[in-house]
C-alpha cells in the first residue's frame, strides 16, 4: 500500500516539475511577444518621423517650401520617441528574463524544476538591438543634414 502511494506522489511530482517547466517557457514566450509589440511601435514611430524629415527636406531642396525646420523638428521628434521606446523596451525585456532565469535557477536547484530545456538568446532581442542601431544611424543623419532652407 505505501509503495503504490508513493509511486503516484513520485508521478505527481514529476507532472508538476514538467507543468512548472513549460510555464517558464510561455512566460519566455510571453515577453518576447510583449518586444515584438514595441518593436511595431518603435518602427512605426522612427519609419514615419524619418519619412516626414525626408518628405519636407525634398521640397525644400526643390524651393516648394521655404521653411521646414519645425516639420523637420518634428520628425525628428518622432524618430527619438521610438528610440527611446525601443531602448526602454530592451531594458525592460533584458531585466525581466534576468529575473525569469534566475527563479528558473533557484526552483532547479531545490530540485522543484528539472530545466532540462535550453533558455535561448531571443531572435526577438537581437531583431530590436538592430532596430535600434538603424534608429540611431536614421537620426544622426538627420542631425547631420543640412537644410538648405531655414
């Protein structure tokens, strides 16, 4: 009798650990979706402030218009707010799954998870740190042109 209850609690036990283990993979899963959705974002924000900067700068360079320095500044504007939403996002994200592998580590070592599977770098992180590197270079350049009316 105590060898049957103890063999269905060692079950037990063991479809906990495995339930516990997926969990942390959804909740991985989780927060990359969260980084994906702030990507959109930020893309959105920096591919439309560039497009205006450009827009307004090729009409002043064809003397359609003779001042686009607040449209310009504008653009601009929207090109830092998705930077800094983006960068934002990173932290949030980097410091989430710091917090989410090292519950992961401690619950592995009282033996309540058996973590067997890998914790891969996000495709999702790397996507956004290269979108924000293209952000950066999109407003130096902007930084960087010269208008040639104001």
């Amino acid at each position: 009798m105590i060898t049957s209850q103890s063999s269905s609690d060692e079950i037990s036990v063991e479809l906990s650990s495995r339930r516990t283990g997926m969990s942390f993979q959804r909740t991985r899963m989780s927060a990359d979706r969260t980084l994906m959705s702030v990507i959109r974002t930020s893309l959105s924000l920096i591919s439309f402030g560039f497009t205006i900067f450009q827009f307004f700068q090729k009409l002043a360079e064809s003397n359609v218009v003779t001042s686009v320095h607040s449209v310009r500044s504008f653009g601009m504007g929207l090109v830092w707010i998705g930077i800094g939403m983006l960068t934002l996002g990173i932290a949030f994200h980097l410091q989430f799954m710091y917090g989410l592998r090292h519950e992961r580590r401690q619950m592995k070592e009282e033996g309540l998870l058996h973590a067997e599977s890998h914790f891969p770098v996000s495709l999702t992180l790397l996507t956004a740190i290269a979108l924000l590197v293209l952000g950066l270079v999109a407003v130096f350049s902007m930084m960087f042109h010269t208008p040639p009316f104001d």
